[in-house]
C-alpha cells in the first residue's frame, strides 16, 4: 500500500476493465516515470473524450456530431441491418471490409445475473427502426458466449414475426489454428457451419 496520491491513482485505474491491481501500479508509475508533457496529453485526450463523444442518435455507435460516419455515409445499404453488441464491435467488423450495410449497437447482452435484461438494451430502438419496413435482412452478430446466444435468440423470436431474413455469423476455426486446441462447441460449429470448396 502507498499513500496519497500515488495509491489514489492506483486505485483508479484499478476500475478500469481488465485492470488488475498489478497493472495499476505498472501504470501509475509509468505515469510518475512519464514526461509531464505526456502525461497533460493524455489527460486533455481522456477530458476532450468525455466532452465531444456521444453516441449516434440512428444506430447508437460512438460519433462526434448527430450521426456516426456509417450512418452518414449514402453509400450504405439501408436493407441490411448488423446488430452487434458494443461500438468495438463496429469497429472489428468494419476492419474487415466485407459489410456494407447498417448497424445498430445494443449496448450489451442479455445477462441475467448482472441484472441486464431486453429492458436495459436497446432493443426498443432496434424494434422502431426495424418497423420502418426497409430492413429486408437482420444479421445477428453478438458475441459467440452464453449472453451473446442468449440476446440472438431473443431477437430472432421477437422479430420472426416481421418477415425478415435473421441470420447468425457463422463461427468456427481461427485461422492459423490446431484442431487440437478447439474446444468442443468451436470445433462443432465448424462441422454445422462448413461450406463446399
């Protein structure tokens, strides 16, 4: 244990995510360590963040103005609707190149446990955007774990009503992967997921 300041920043970054307590303490001293100059960037960066993010009034992903970017750009389809999860998942989706379409961000996943139900997601908003009628295609990509299955089928019977097309990203192998190392659910949505060569 330290006093004063030192531990109080420990302390601090010991709430953020996936910092544990010997993370924090690198940390505060690489910032002790750090040139002042640095250090006042980051902590100008970390206020600007809180004052210019907002969240998109369309799809609810990080933006700057009204509308995220993929909301604004025209070159999107309006037809294909990708639900993911958080505004990281925008991102790791977008990197890929291969969607075109637009996103709606449900702000988390079902979890009992932690006390988060349909209630607490955005799925209202989804609901009121999908009544428009323009979504032909609804792609569900939450995250492959107990939460992110239990939120895609929770969607896909609210909305089987509706008419749409709901699909699943398909899940599997990483490339670069041994088949020894899969664990069994990965290794059998692979077989169930498998395509013709």
């Amino acid at each position: 244990m330290y006093e004063g300041a030192i531990q109080d920043l420990i302390d601090e970054l010991g709430r953020l995510p996936g910092v544990g307590p010997k993370s924090a303490q690198r940390i505060a001293f690489h910032l002790l360590s750090a040139d002042p100059v640095d250090v006042n960037r980051l902590a100008t960066t970390m206020r600007r963040v809180k004052e210019v993010v907002r969240f998109c009034t369309t799809c609810f992903n990080v933006a700057e103005e009204e509308q995220c970017r993929v909301c604004r750009d025209t070159r999107r389809s309006d037809e294909v609707l990708c639900v993911v999860e958080e505004p990281k998942d925008v991102v790791a989706i977008e990197r890929t190149g291969e969607f075109r379409g637009r996103y709606h961000v449900l702000g988390g996943a079902i979890n009992p446990l932690e006390g988060i139900g349909p209630d607490q997601l955005r799925i209202r908003e989804l609901m009121a955007r999908l009544s428009a009628g323009t979504v032909k295609e609804l792609i569900l990509a939450t995250d492959p774990n107990t939460e992110g299955e239990a939120t895609a089928t929770y969607l896909a019977l609210l909305v089987k009503p509706m008419g749409l097309t709901v699909t699943r990203l398909a899940s599997g192998l990483p490339v670069g992967g041994d088949l020894e190392y899969a664990d069994e659910i990965t290794l059998g949505r692979a077989f169930v997921g498998r395509r013709a060569v």
